[in-house]
C-alpha cells in the first residue's frame, strides 16, 4: 500500500492521494459507475450510468491498475478496523501536508471509513480531504469527523437521500458548462471548494462534449 502525488495541479499545493479501483470499491456508486477489468482495463458500465467515471479511464495503464488494485488487496484481507488504520499510518512518512483520501475509488466498508476518520483525528496538522458516495458509513460517524478532515457527499449515488436528510456538504456533476452554470452553483475546477468547509458547489463532466 502506498500514497501517490497526485498529478493534477492543486494550485501550487503538494497533495498526495490514496487509490483504489475505479467502480470496484465504490458500494453505492449509479450514475458514474464505471468499471475496468483488472487484467485488461476495459471498462464497462454499470446500468444506471448517465457520465463516465474519469478515474477509471486511468485504468487502461496497467501500472495504474496494478498500484490501485495492490492496495484494494491488501486492505480487503484485514478483518479489522485496527489492522487497517496500523496499515494506512504506515504509509506516512512525515512529509505529507495535504491528502485526497480517492483520486480513485471510495470507502468500501463501515471499517474502512472508521479507520481513516482515526488517521485524520490523529494527524491533526495534516489536511484531508475526500469525495464519497458511501453515505450511510459517513452518517453512522457524523459527530466523529474532524475538523482537518472535509468530505464532500458527491450526488449520483444510491443514497442520495441521506444528503439532504443530514444536510451534508455536497457536489453534482453536470454533463455541460452550461447546465452547471444554470445550477447557481459554483464550480469547482480544481478541488479548491473541495477542501472548503460548508460549501456546495457543481462540477463539470470531464468528457464534456465541446461545440
């Protein structure tokens, strides 16, 4: 298991990020659902998918695949909350500021998220942050989330209806510009809002179809 650069630009910040596969780590994904086949990276896509994961066009690189599906592995064999926090700390070398916990992938189970809430609580001066459509793990630790920990629920997922139940910070995905510029939403293009508290925002197909 290991953490990665990440390889977009986060406007001058070093950000690191943790991945997993595309689609086969994300329970509740719908509309974005998307899946490569770990020896090939030909994607396939779920039955209720109206735009492409992005992440998962990635995969057609077997270096990609390899280094996603090596720490998937590895986190699925241990049975405990504490096996995988030990395993996820250990990858922190000291250097790290800022982390997307997903570039790639999403909380797969209860255990899984509980243990990264632990890491975030425990690196206090570090700052995380993720996009999710594992709602129920997010609300079953709501009041446990710290402050240096921003999660964004990401709309398009089988649970969409806790969102707004839990008025939880959250994001939508529109297909061109200009639907996401009638949303009234702000967009975010660089994670910038992301990483913001509190804050809602549009985000725009990254297969946007330009006239």
């Amino acid at each position: 298991m290991k953490l990665t650069k990440a390889s977009r630009k986060y406007y001058g910040d070093k950000v690191w990020e943790f991945n997993l596969p595309a689609g086969h780590s994300c329970p509740y994904a719908c509309k974005c659902l998307t899946i490569a086949d770990r020896q090939t990276g030909k994607q396939t896509s779920g039955q209720q998918r109206t735009f492409r994961c992005y992440a998962a066009s990635a995969e057609r690189f077997p270096v990609v695949r390899g280094s996603r599906w090596a720490n998937f592995e590895s986190l699925k064999e241990m049975k405990s909350e504490k096996e995988m926090y030990e395993a996820i700390f250990q990858m922190f070398t000291g250097k790290e500021t800022a982390v997307r916990i997903h570039g790639s992938g999403d909380f797969f189970n209860q255990r899984y998220f509980n243990a990264w809430v632990l890491i975030c609580q425990l690196m206090p001066e570090v700052e995380f942050w993720a996009f999710t459509k594992s709602i129920p793990y997010w609300v079953n630790c709501e009041y446990s989330i710290p402050s240096n920990f921003t999660l964004t629920a990401s709309r398009g997922g089988s649970h969409d209806h806790l969102i707004d139940k839990h008025q939880l910070k959250n994001c939508e995905v529109f297909l061109t510009s200009k639907d996401a510029v009638a949303s009234g939403l702000a967009i975010d293009t660089d994670d910038t809002l992301a990483r913001k508290p509190k804050c809602n925002f549009a985000l725009v197909d990254n297969f946007e179809k330009k006239s």
